[in-house]
C-alpha cells in the first residue's frame, strides 16, 4: 500500500507512474475521499471542542441557580451528541472507502527500472550457458513425458479437466527429488530457514500480502470455512509478522517454503495449453526476505543469485532479464526473471521464466503492518519485503526433460539431484 501522504504530496508522480505501469488506479476518487475525510475531522474536532466547552457551562449555571438556562445548555449538548455520532459514522464509512481504494494502488517503480508497455521491452542483463546444439530434433516435455510413461495427461484431465495432469512413476520422483534438493540448498548453503506454512489463509491475509483484491478472479476460494487458497507461499511468509514489531538486530530475515500453489490461470486463457507450463495446480520453493529498507536491494541481487546458482548446477542455460514498468506487476518495485532455454517448445525453442524474483519495498509491510525498531525507544519503520521463486519443480521438470533428452528418447539425469533418485542416472522407458 503506497503511503496517503505520498500520494497527497506527489499526485503528478504518481499519476505518471500509472500510465509507465501501464495502468489504472483512483487516484481522483482517493483525492476527493481524502479532503472530505480531513474536513469532516476539522468539523466533528470542532464540535468535540464545543461540547465540552458547554459541559463545563452546565456545572456552573447550576451553581449558579440558573436551571432554565442549564436545560437548555443540556439539550443543545444533546444535539450537539447526536451530530457528533452522525458525523462520525459519515467518517468511519469515507474512511473505508479510503481504504478500499487505497487497496487498488499499485507499488510505484523504482529509479532506474526499464520503461516499457510490456514483456517485448523487458530487457536482458546476462546469461549463463550455451544452449545444447542438438543432432537430432528435440521433443517438447509433453511428448517426452509420454513416451516415457512418465507423464499421464489423459489421466489427469479425466479426473480434474483441462490443465491438469499426473506425474507417475520417475516422473513423480524425479518431481520430489528437485523439491527436496532446492530446499536443501536453500537451507544448508544458502542460509534460509525452512517454513511449513498453511496453504490457506483468510481474506486479510490475502489484503496484507496484496494479493486481494487485485487478482481475485485468478484465485480459489471456500465459500464455507473463508479459506482461500495460496498461489504461492508469499502470502502466509508475508503474515508471519503481521501486526508485530521487530527489533532491527533480528533483521534480516531468510524464509524458504515448499508449497502447493493454486491457480485460475484466466489471465492466460489460450496460452500454453499443452504440457505443465501453465497449470490450475503446481507447487513451487519460495524464498523472502525481511530486512531494513537501506539493504532490501542488496537482498533483490542475493535472491536472483541464489536462483541463478540453483540453474548453474543443474547445468540449465539461462538468461537474467530485468523487467520494464509495463509488465512489472502490482506490488513490485524493481525485478528481475530468470529465463531457461527449453529447446523443445514451440518447435524451436524458447527462453521459460522459471523465477521472478522481487523488491516489494514497504508496500506490503504497510498492508501488514510489519514494522521494526532500530533501537529501544525509537519509533517503529516499516521494513521491506523480498521474493523470489527458489524455483517452480513443475518448470524445471520441463528444462530437465527437454535439455537432457538423448536421441533415443531417454533423459539424463542431472548429477546433483542422483542422489535423490538412488543413484539413478538416466530416465528411460
């Protein structure tokens, strides 16, 4: 949530950081809400003011004797009350439709960020590899993950529909063993903390993590118990701390989850229908960061380069891509992709993200009211928040398969994840 001051005091700024976001947002609306909310203070303040002036006038008219005029001092404290409470309700009332629309603001971008309309002006800092010249035609994973009896799509939509699918057999465990292996990494090298978070929360928590109410038509939700179902572990990680205080001296903070993540995936109807590239249903390693606002961007280049080393030992070609105001997103402020190259796509090839990896700032540590002192006694800030994918099992599963397959149609297994699969070497029917 963006700060109403900085609003109030940058309207231009922000006005402009709309059309490079390439975006809406009422700013207008929160204008005009914000100026009746500040007069209607002044005038409910001032009638506080009166009422208690004339309270203390009714104890000395009746000291006085004077209990006509004393009645009458009564009843227009009376009014006065009852003004008060109209007023008041007319307050609480703007004040949640301030809120409301305080909620629709995204998170303004960054200094520096590339400006653009969209994903075509995205632009591409370093890669990594050399993608693999082939001697044969390469299969997209759909075609591999069949063929070698790994993959069940048939199965998958006749339980659940369209986008869904089963992993069976290697398929599944070779799904398990790059679970297993990034959280290890994660947590033995990288110096994260695992968390086993709930994979549903209430509704404010979805508000703290802004998630709600931008994208609820891309989310699942339990209309019985108000439960609605994460799409990524970002949003339980963001509440851990709602509403508390930190000291500065437990900062930073390193969180990692393994998580399902759920998806409507209407924002991308018609595209990729084919494979696991984009499902109702997937699970994902998340990492985040807490941390003070002065080093937040040191943390955004430790999460991108704890991804990328993730990529390097899988030995998987990719490339760095920062993205432009355009296709930035809601809540980020600066972030960077990480692309694979998977060579059976589209018959051609095709760079993949497999992780987005974000500075949020203190957009969502004022939703959630996440704070920190610096020391004893100073007033709370609030810190920052990071995340970054650490990375999706079900995308790697498709760079595995189709970077390591072998002309006779079995798939090399990575080194590092051997001895998460007994040892095993190659995958083949």
């Amino acid at each position: 949530m963006l700060d109403l001051n900085y609003i109030r005091q940058n309207v231009a700024e922000v006005k402009a950081a709309l059309v490079k976001l390439n975006t809406e947002a009422p700013i207008e609306e929160i204008l005009q809400l914000d100026q009746q909310r500040r007069d209607l203070l002044k005038e409910v303040e001032a009638l506080r003011q009166e009422r208690n002036v004339g309270s203390k006038a009714i104890g000395k008219l009746m000291a006085e004797g004077k209990k006509a005029e004393a009645e009458t001092q009564k009843q227009h404290m009376t009014d006065l009350g009852d003004k008060i409470s109209q007023l008041s309700e007319m307050l609480r009332q703007i004040e949640t439709d301030l809120e409301d629309k305080l909620l629709y603001v995204p998170n303004m971008p960054a200094p520096g960020v590339p400006e653009g309309a969209d994903d075509s002006h995205n632009v591409e800092i370093r890669r990594w590899g050399e993608p693999r010249q082939f001697d044969f035609k390469p299969l997209p994973h759909w075609e591999l993950g069949e063929k070698l009896d790994i993959i069940d799509f048939e199965r998958g939509v006749k339980m659940s529909g369209t986008r869904f699918y089963l992993f069976k057999g290697l398929g599944a465990s070779l799904h398990r063993a790059l679970i297993n292996w990034f959280l290890d990494v994660a947590v033995n090298e990288h110096g994260y903390t695992e968390i086993y978070p709930p994979f549903m929360v209430r509704q404010q928590a979805m508000v703290k993590a802004a998630h709600l109410p931008k994208f609820r038509d891309n989310m699942y939700y339990d209309t019985e118990e108000d439960y609605w179902f994460i799409g990524t572990a970002e949003v339980p990680l963001t509440n851990v701390f709602a509403d508390e205080i930190l000291e500065a001296s437990q900062l930073p903070i390193r969180y990692v989850a393994h998580t399902p993540c759920f998806r409507r995936e209407k924002m991308s109807a018609g595209r990729d229908v084919r494979g696991i590239k984009r499902v109702h249903q997937f699970e994902k390693v998340e990492m985040y960061h807490y941390t003070l606002p002065e080093e937040s961007y040191a943390h955004l280049n430790e999460i991108v380069g704890n991804a990328e080393r993730l990529c390097q030992m899988l030995g998987l070609p990719y490339r760095v891509v920062e993205i432009c105001t355009g296709d930035l997103g809601f809540a980020a402020a600066k972030k960077f992709d990480l692309e694979v190259w998977v060579p059976g796509e589209n018959g051609q090839g095709e760079w993949m993200e497999i992780s987005s990896c974000s500075n949020v700032t203190d957009f969502q540590a004022r939703r959630a009211n996440l704070r920190f002192r610096r020391e004893k006694g100073a007033k709370p800030e609030y810190l920052h928040t990071l995340n970054g994918s650490g990375l999706p099992p079900g995308r790697l599963m498709i760079a595995v398969l189709e970077n390591y397959q072998q002309a006779d149609g079995s798939v090399i297994i990575p080194e590092v994840l051997r001895p998460y699969l007994g040892g095993r070497t190659e995958i083949k029917k």
